[in-house]
C-alpha cells in the first residue's frame, strides 16, 4: 500500500471527509443544545368550539421536553388526540422558537347508543363527549352495532333529506342484529323499514311513505303509531285505540 500513493491519497481523503462529516453533527448537536433553541411559545391556529385551551395547555404541558429540534412532535400530536372531542392533530415547528397546532374538532350528528357520552361525527366514528356532552333533545339517537355506524349515519341522513318535504324529522333510528331499520319521527310516529333488499331498498320504502304521508294523516285524521313499509307495493297501519276514539268524537 505505501507504494500507491494514489489510493493512499484516496483514503486520506475520505478520513478527512468523515471527520468534517463528524464535525458538522457534532457542532449542530451542541447548537441545538443552547438557550437560544428553547420553545418559548405554542401557537393555536384553529378555530375551537368545543376544544378548551387551557385542555390543549395541560396536554402539552407534560410533553415539552426539549428544545425547538429535539421535542417530539408525534407525542404532543397523540397528546392532543387523546382529548375528548379532537379528532385529528396537527403540530408543527414554527421558526425560531414555537410550535403550532392545528386541531380538527368531531362535528357530532348523532348520539350513539343508550350510554350517555358518546356521539357519531360526521365521518360515521364513535367517540366519547366527556363533560361537554350536548343537551339529551340537541340530536338525535342512532341504536345498532357500533361496526354499522357509518352505514346507519348514511340512513340517517337520506331521512333526513326524504321527511323535510312533509316537515318531519327523524329522532331515532335503529337497527336491529338482524340489521333491519327503524325510524322514529318527531311526532311520534314509528316507521318499519326492514332490511336493505335488492328488490326493494330503504331509500324507496321511505320515498313510498313521504309520498302518500298527507293523504294518509287526511284519510285517517289522526297520525299513524306504526307504519309498516316492509311490503312490496304499500305499507301496513297501525292506529292507537286513543287515535281511533278521538276519530269518532264529533
């Protein structure tokens, strides 16, 4: 080897070359060490309705360990999304001393089960309120497996846009392990809708009802306890003993 000079050149350069590499780690390490890098400041960028910031401050409070390069964002996300009604988390390095956050709050729909404190957003998920649970007549209830959320949530919703023609509105709606769908009204009324069918889907068995509801409510006088929509050419009423009387009374 000590007659090559030219690989002994090569090697001396590459040594040289890792030194510099070990050099510039070694400086950056020590300068992201000094005051001049401590987080001095967390910037909310999000609008909160149901979020709190002193709950955003004691989550992150724990979690500040380091400097601007050293503090693990990932633990302040996971931090923030453990909170009540955050659904997703964003945190960022804001340059030369901060860090920003950006929360995206659950926009509740529905409440879910007979427990109190849990909701359906938005997306169809599952989470729980905590102490700001809306008021139990704010929203309506869905009741099913918690694996047919999303699917109930998409129900839920093409009632809602089918009962606004005849001014209704659906206030629970259920599924049963069979998956067969209930819905009941803002006046009551209870309406059978059975299971989604190739033949006859749920979105038509409703459409059925709506179109023939105000000639229904003219020809009985009195709303319906129960509609059943599970036939394949009409439905099926059934008409309080109370409903009846008050009928009969001139």
């Amino acid at each position: 080897m000590w007659h090559r000079p030219q690989l002994m050149t090569d090697i001396a350069d590459l040594l040289f070359m890792a030194g510099a590499a070990a050099l510039i780690v070694a400086v950056a390490i020590g300068a992201a060490r000094l005051p001049l890098f401590q987080l001095r400041q967390v910037v909310v960028v999000s609008e909160l309705r149901e979020v709190r910031r002193s709950e955003i401050e004691r989550a992150l409070s724990g979690n500040l360990r380091g400097n601007f390069f050293s503090v693990s964002l990932d633990t302040l996300r996971k931090s923030l999304e453990r909170l009540p009604w955050v659904r997703r988390a964003d945190v960022r390095r804001q340059w030369p001393a901060g860090i920003e956050v950006r929360v995206e709050e659950h926009a509740p729909v529905a409440f879910w089960g007979q427990t109190g404190g849990r909701l359906v957003n938005s997306h169809g998920e599952i989470f729980i309120a905590g102490i700001n649970t809306p008021p139990a007549d704010a929203l309506p209830l869905l009741l099913g497996p918690a694996s047919f959320a999303p699917e109930m949530l998409g129900y839920y919703r093409q009632a809602v846009d089918l009962l606004r023609s005849i001014g209704r509105r659906p206030r629970v709606l259920s599924v049963s392990s069979r998956l067969a769908l209930q819905l009941k009204l803002d006046d009551g009324t209870l309406v059978e809708l059975g299971r989604q069918q190739v033949g006859t889907s749920i979105r038509e068995r409703l459409q059925r009802f709506v179109e023939f509801y105000p000639a229904l409510l003219t020809a009985v006088g009195k709303r319906p306890e129960i509609v059943d929509t599970r036939y394949p050419n009409g439905f099926a009423l059934r008409i309080s003993a109370a409903s009846e009387s008050e009928g009969k009374r001139p």
